[in-house]
C-alpha cells in the first residue's frame, strides 16, 4: 500500500487521536513513528533521531532494523537536515556526499526536521526506502505538517 492524499488525511487523524494531549517528546515520537512506518510498505526504516547536544543526534524511537545509534549534524542526510533544518528528499542515497549506510539495504531516503511549539529542533524524522527514489514531494510535504500538528504541543 502507497499513501496518497486521503491516506495521508486517515493517518494525521489517527495520529491526532492517538497523541491528543500529550506533550511527552519520546511518547510522540514512538506513537509516530509506529503509525507512519505501518502505514506504507515503501518505509522499510521509519524513526526519530534527537538533538542530545550541540550538533549531535541520538537514536529515538524507531519501527525497522537497526539504525545508527549516533550522527552529528555535519554528516549523513539526517545530519543535512538538523543543520539546515530542512527536510532532504534523497532519491539515491548512493549519490548523497558523506551519505552514512545504517543499513547496506537502503536506496533512497526522506528526513525531516522535527520542531517543537517555540521552533525549537527535537530533532529529525527519517524514513528509509529499499527501493530508488521512492518519496515525493506530497510525502515530504504530508509528513511535514503531520509532525508540525503533532509536536507543536511539546
């Protein structure tokens, strides 16, 4: 199953639902990352990575096999994203400078960064995807303001 525009409409309702009032970062993050990963079979690896100091993200809460357990904000698409705080739709991570191999499966990837209520960076929301240039622009866009709603009460 692919989402698409109503698939993404149920899964922020779902989402809504399960984490209303809830203010609790790793609480949020598991209960999404969850949802998100169940809901497409293109997201092989789906998880956070939080900010744990300067520059540096840890490994949160997460649905697939195991990921990087430390990336600093210099390297990797995960990193690209925490520095500039901009989602990266990676369609061939192969092609990506300084690209870190989690896991030798992984084609293409999607990271956004994860903003709590006064703009502060929690951290990064990757999904990984064995197949090439799996993600567009509708599931950055769709994922972004799915994680926006949700953690804007933390």
């Amino acid at each position: 199953m692919t989402l698409g525009a109503q698939g993404y409409e149920d899964l922020a309702k779902r989402v809504a639902a399960l984490t209303e009032g809830e203010t609790d970062a790793v609480a949020l993050m598991a209960t999404v990352a969850c949802e998100v990963h169940h809901a497409d079979t293109r997201f092989d690896w789906t998880g956070f990575y939080r900010v744990v100091g300067p520059e540096l993200l840890k490994i949160g809460p997460y649905q697939g096999g195991h990921g990087c357990l430390v990336i600093p904000f210099s390297r990797g698409v995960c990193g690209a994203a925490a520095r500039t705080r901009e989602a990266q739709l990676v369609a061939d991570v192969e092609a990506f400078p300084g690209h870190i191999a989690c896991s030798s499966s992984t084609r293409s990837e999607l990271v956004l960064p994860v903003f709590a209520g006064d703009g502060a960076l929690l951290g990064v929301f990757d999904i990984d995807s064995d197949a090439p240039d799996a993600f567009t622009a509708e599931d950055r866009d769709a994922l972004q303001t799915l994680l926006d709603r949700t953690f804007l009460q933390v």
